[in-house]
C-alpha cells in the first residue's frame, strides 16, 4: 500500500489509530457470541443475592457491542471514512479534488476539526501543516502523536 492510501483527507495517519486492523474486534465478538451462548444475559438480569456486581450488565453488553464493530480493516481513503462514514472533512476534500487538506489554504480557519479535538488534539491541523511544509514523506515521518494521553 502507497503511503497516500494510509494518510486521511484531515492528516491523520490511519495505522497510528487504536481501530486500524485491531485486535479486540474479534476478541469482543468471541466473548459476546459465548456469552450468549451460555445465557450470562439472563443470569446478569436475574436479581438475585448473588452476582450483585452484574447490575450493569447492559452497558457492559453496549461497549462489548462497540469493540466488536469498530474495526477498520481498511485505511480511511480506502474504507469511506471512520467506521464507512465519510466526515464533513472527506466531503469538503472530495468535493474540490483536493488529496488532502494540505492542498487548502484556509485550514487554520477551517471549523471542521472540532470533533477530532477531544481525543486527537490538534493533531491533524499539526500534521497538514507538517505535510504542506515538507511533503507526504517527511510530514508524516514527523507527524504527531495520534492521542492526546500520548503527549
Ligand atoms: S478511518 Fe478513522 S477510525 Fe478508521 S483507522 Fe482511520 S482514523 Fe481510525
Ligand atoms: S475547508 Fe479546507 S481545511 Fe477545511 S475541510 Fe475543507 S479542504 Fe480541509
């Protein structure tokens, strides 16, 4: 795969990404698919003096849900964005041609990024910069961090 393929329209290197060819998709659906097999379900839902810890079961069933279907075996440009949902970012790209952001000139005003901001940070603005100043090559050798917690 061309380096192209694994870099996103917003910057963001898509191998650095905790959902990118992950691990846990397929351990979560194991667990899921045993633990309906075995009925942990309705022994979780049955109140009883015993197994109190289980009262939550229902969110543990939501995120177990979740880590079973937030794989990304393909990188963004080839999958049609997170989780196959083109972003307002894709869109924006797609609809001038553009390869990336880097190719536009208004990205430090650009409004589009805010939703990446809680986990990612300013990374991607970091790295469209990085990429316009130095190229794909050595923009994305030293782009940032992916995670703010990796800072
Ligand atoms: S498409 Fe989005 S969710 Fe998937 S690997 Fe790339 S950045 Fe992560
Ligand atoms: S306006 Fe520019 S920086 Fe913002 S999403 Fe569109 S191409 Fe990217």
């Amino acid at each position: 795969m061309k380096l192209i393929d694994k870099v996103a329209y917003c910057g963001i290197y898509c191998p650095d990404c905790i959902h990118y060819q992950n691990e846990y998709s397929k351990l979560a659906s194991e667990l899921k698919n045993h633990l309906l097999e075995i009925g942990l379900d309705k022994y979780a839902k049955t109140k009883s003096p015993f197994g109190a810890q289980f009262q939550n079961y229902e969110e543990f069933e939501t995120i177990l849900s979740a880590l079973a279907e937030t794989k990304c075996d393909k990188p963004c440009r080839a999958g049609g964005g997170c989780s196959g949902i083109p972003c307002e970012i894709m869109d924006c790209c797609i609809s001038k041609s553009y390869e990336g952001c880097w190719e536009c000139s208004n990205v430090d005003s650009c409004d589009k990024f805010t939703f990446l901001e809680p986990r990612c940070g300013k990374m991607p603005k970091n790295n469209i910069r990085k990429i316009k100043k130095l190229g794909l090559d050595d923009g994305i050798e030293q782009r940032d961090n992916f995670y703010i917690w990796l800072k």
